[in-house]
C-alpha cells in the first residue's frame, strides 16, 4: 500500500472512532449521515457515513463509514476503506465483521 492509502484508511477510522463515542439518540439524527469529499496528496476521496437505521430485530443500527481514494494510475480504479459498528439502545457496540461490510465494498 501507498502513503495516500494509509493516511485515507486512517482518516475512515478516525471518524469511525468519533461515530462509536456518539448515543444511540445522536446516531439517528439525520445530520450524521454525510458525505465529505477529502483529497490526499492530490488523490480525489469521499467518506459517507452510513446508518442504517430500522433494520435489525433487536432494535439496532449498523453504522458504517465507506471511503473511496481514486487510485492513481487507473482512473476508473478506487481503493476503499471500510469502517463500522453496531450500537444498540442500551448504548452497548458490537463490531461488524468482513462479512457485514460486504455490501459496502
């Protein structure tokens, strides 16, 4: 891996690690779902914050952070960072596996 993917990936997490020290109650504010578009060393990026919300029988949601850096020698080409959780109302986290993620790669 490159530098400009190590930072980026290290930018996902650390919004990540932000979403994780939010409430149940600030996770479903609609204002947490965003996108931010970032460049790292003239790499064009997007980071979105993903909460889905309504979905899980024990009343959880699954908060996702999916980052794309456009690579740099191949112009349709994307590298993709992934980060995310559950939380659920009694504030308790879970981590997602690989496998959780699958859908946002």
């Amino acid at each position: 891996m490159t530098k400009a993917v190590d930072v980026f990936q290290g930018l996902v997490h650390e919004r990540g690690d932000l979403l994780r020290r939010l409430t149940f109650e600030q996770l479903i504010q609609p204002e947490v779902r965003k996108v931010e578009y970032v460049a790292v060393e003239s790499r064009r990026g997007r980071i979105t914050t993903i909460v889905d919300q309504g979905t899980l029988p024990s009343g959880g949601i699954r908060v996702v952070v999916q980052g794309f850096l456009k690579k740099r020698f191949l112009p349709t080409a994307w590298n993709v960072a992934l980060d995310g959780f559950y939380k659920y109302p009694d504030e308790t986290t879970a981590p997602l596996t690989r496998e959780d993620m699958w859908e946002f790669d």
